[in-house]
C-alpha cells in the first residue's frame, strides 16, 4: 500500500507537468510563470527553494550530533537568504525587464561579466542538485528496496520530465501542492512523537549542556571564524542564485515578490524546526537507531515503528520536498544557459528556439548532476560547496553593482575571478585552519573595491524600470 500511494503520488506530478506544458507559450512563461502568480502560490514556490534533502535528511543528523551549532548554515542561514533577498533585492529586480540575475550583470558591467557571471553560476547548482537526487536514491532504497544508483536515476528522470514540460509554471503548482503534504504530515508526525515522548522536556533534559547554545562556547577567533562561515554560506551565498531569483520574479507585482520572499524566509524557519524536533524525538525513543547511518533516522524511525497511514503522509512530505527543491534547481541553470550563455551568440534566434534550447538545458543540467550524485554522495558537504561557490563569486559583484555606484566592469571581473581563485586554492589546495568561504569572500571583495577605484570608470547609473536585453 506504501508503494502504491507513493507511485500514484509520482503519476499525479507527471500528469502536472502535462497540464502545465498548455500554460507555456514563450520563455517568460516557462522560466518565470509569466510573472503572474498571487501571494499564496508565490509565498509556497519560494518557500520549496531550500526545503529538500538537507533539511529533511542532512540538518536532522547534524543536529542530533552536535546541537544547534551544527545547524546554523541550514536551516537558519537559508531563512535568512530569503529574508534578506525580500528585503534588499526583490522590488530592485522586480522593476527590471529580465529573465536572470546574470542579466543585471550584462546591464551594469557589459557583456563579459555576464559571461562570466553565467560560467560561474551554471557549475555551482551540480552539487545541490545531485544531493536532491541523493536523497531521492535513498528513499528509494529504504521503501522500494532498489539500489542506491537505481534511486537517483529514476527520481532524477522523473524530476526532469516535469520540468521540462512545464517549467516554473509546473514548478509552482506542484510546489504548492507538495509544501500542503509536507507541512501537514511534519506536523502529524511531531504531534504522534510530543504525545509518545510526553512533551519537549523529556527530550531536552537528556541532551549534553550546551546542546541548544545558538553562539559559539569559546572565545577564540576560530570558533567565530566558523560560526561567521555557517551564517553566510548560506545566507548570504544563495542570495545571487537563478533560481531564487526566479521564484521571486515570477510573482505578479513587485510588493508580491517582496512579501513572498519575507514570508517565505518565516515560514521556512519554523517548518524547518520540525524535522529537527522529529529528529530528537525519534533519538529519545528509539536509539537503538542511533547505530547506522543517522541520516536516515527518521525515515527508518518512520518505517519501523509508525502506522502505514503515517509512512504515506511521511514519504509523501519527504519526495514532496525533494521534488519541489531539485526542480526549481534544474531549471535555473538551464535558464542561464540559454540566456546568458547561447542567445547572445545567435542573435536572430527566436523565442521559440530559445525555448527548445532551455529545455535542452534542462536535460543537460539533470545528466550532468546524475554524474555528481553517482560520485559524491554526502548530502551536506554537497549543499555546503553549491553555496559557498555562488558566495565567494557572485554575492560581492551583484551587491555592489545595486548599491555602490563606483563599482565596474573592472573591479566585478577581479572581484569574480579573485574570490574564486582564492577559494579553491583554500579549500582544495592549501587546506587553511580559518574557513576558505571568508579567505574567497575577502579577496572577492578587495577585487570590487581595488578593480573599481583604480580604473575610476563609473558606468551609467541604471535607470528603474524598462531595462532588458533588448534595451
């Protein structure tokens, strides 16, 4: 019965994506659901951007190991990005004419720094797509019994055909039908677990001391270092992300694209505490599952000890959140793609054609994080580096672009080119004690202010509305 409901769950999302594909009729509808949805389906698209793998499965085994510590990149950083994007970046963006974010660079640095800026982006959703698809492999182990490897393949298809046919317009409306199924079995499941543990005292009093610290317990350098890396890598990394971007541009006026993105951020922090709570609970009362992989405490505690009604609603709220992450996620590259990256080069091309070139996208993207999610497989570090490329690369460049007004094509590119550099050496090659995230934020942002004060070349201030590539 479990296999049944979750496969008639699947068949409802592709027959979605059907009815969708007759709502597409150029890019803007496919990429931005023609800029037309209400507060409601607003809200709930921008909501799913980070509910997935990480919040469900990740953040829960980092919590129960080390506490809130562990958790402060996800779920806090990402209530905070979206927050942050309501209220600095929404109605800015919202009163261009634009299908990406790395227009704005074209518009305010010219056309190599939207190259560039579409090089960097396109890269850096792999990783949080394959850790959906991650995810996505293994629920398929534990309900259907099937390889990990034969999991990601099947819910990665499938995720690419519906988006593929409908594009944020079916993004959106399964969206909202999937965030209805998670919150609603989230709360069942920690309603049935308050009532089974006798309350959230029983849980807390068994944790160690400084379990539920939110500040770092030492007073040294390194310990604010990594507590300061948690907060932005996150939040203040995904904020120069398509597919955000995206989600907020698709709402039908500009107060509707910033109080979405604020009530979204709200939303998100208070849902996202409960698979954390579910978590404890389940830590308390049976820790016998304790002993394999804690990632997957939850669903095993799920299948173990509930009833069928609850592996329905809990297995449904679960590929809800995956489904709705890694499809946003798809799309957003492959609009950059075909945007930044083909339709500048060919430009007799038609609307049409460029339709067909960001589905094709769209099936690239999937191929190529299929391949990452096949040969890494650790849900938060995958999530961790998406983040931290966008941040080290883009966040200095996009913000500085909106609210400094010496900043140019000069210093964007060494601010692009530096942090990233710096960043990979750090993490990758020199392996330093202090976070690579603030090393590249650093150098990224001493690219901005040398490139751009030691040229002096000041680029015409944007005018408030109207502008797009045609302009």
């Amino acid at each position: 019965m479990l296999i049944f409901s979750i496969g008639i769950y699947l068949l409802i999302n592709v027959a979605v994506g059907f009815w969708a594909s007759r709502r597409v009729h150029s890019t803007q509808d496919f990429v931005l659901a023609g800029r037309r949805l209400p507060m409601g389906l607003a809200t709930m698209v921008t909501f799913a951007t980070w509910f997935g793998s990480e919040t469900m499965m990740g953040a829960p085994k980092e919590f129960i190991e080390g506490g809130f510590l562990n958790v402060i990149e996800e779920p806090f950083g990402a209530a905070l990005c979206l927050i942050l994007v309501g209220i600095f970046f929404a109605r800015t963006f919202y009163r261009w004419n634009i299908i990406t974010f790395c227009d704005f660079f074209l518009m305010r640095f010219g056309r190599t720094s939207e190259f560039v800026s579409a090089v960097m982006i396109i890269p850096s959703y792999f990783g949080w797509i394959a850790a959906q698809f991650v995810a996505m492999g293994i629920v398929g182990q534990v309900v259907f019994g099937l390889p990990l490897s034969t999991g990601i393949w099947v819910g990665a298809i499938l995720v690419m055909f519906y988006t593929f046919m409908g594009g944020m317009w079916s993004v959106s409306i399964t969206d909202f039908l999937h965030n209805i199924i998670l919150i609603f079995g989230l709360i069942i499941l920690a309603i049935i677990l308050f009532s089974k543990t006798g309350g959230i005292a029983p849980v807390t009093s068994q944790q160690p001391a400084d379990f539920f610290r939110i500040t770092p317990k030492e007073m040294s350098l390194q310990s604010y270092a990594e507590y300061l890396a948690a907060w932005i890598t996150v939040g203040l990394g995904s904020i120069p992300q398509q597919d955000i971007f995206q989600r907020v541009m698709s709402s039908k006026d500009a107060d509707t694209a910033v109080k979405s993105s604020i009530f979204a951020g709200g939303l998100y922090l208070t849902v996202a505490l409960l698979p954390l709570f579910i978590a404890l609970a389940a830590k308390t009362l049976y820790p016998e599952l304790m002993n394999g992989d804690t990632s997957l405490i939850i669903p095993n505690m799920v299948l173990q000890h509930a009833p069928l009604w609850i592996q329905i609603l809990f297995f449904g709220a679960l590929i809800s959140a995956l489904l709705s992450t890694s499809s946003g996620a798809i799309l957003a590259p492959a609009a950059v793609l075909g945007e930044n990256l083909v339709k500048p080069y060919l430009p007799n091309l038609s609307d049409t054609r460029l339709l067909l070139v960001i589905r094709l996208g769209v099936v690239f993207v999937t191929f190529a994080s299929i391949w990452m999610a096949q040969t890494r497989q650790d849900i938060f570090e995958l999530v961790g580096e998406s983040s931290a490329f966008s941040l080290v690369s883009l966040f200095v460049p996009l913000t500085f672009g909106l609210y400094w007004k010496r900043a140019n094509a000069v210093g964007c590119m060494a601010s692009m080119i530096l942090g990233f550099v710096v960043w990979v050496l750090c993490a990758f090659v020199w392996h330093t004690t202090f976070p690579a995230i603030l090393y590249g934020t650093a150098a990224s942002l001493l690219g901005m202010l040398v490139g751009s004060l030691l040229t002096k070349k000041r680029l015409v201030d944007l005018p408030d509305v109207g502008m797009g590539r045609a302009a």
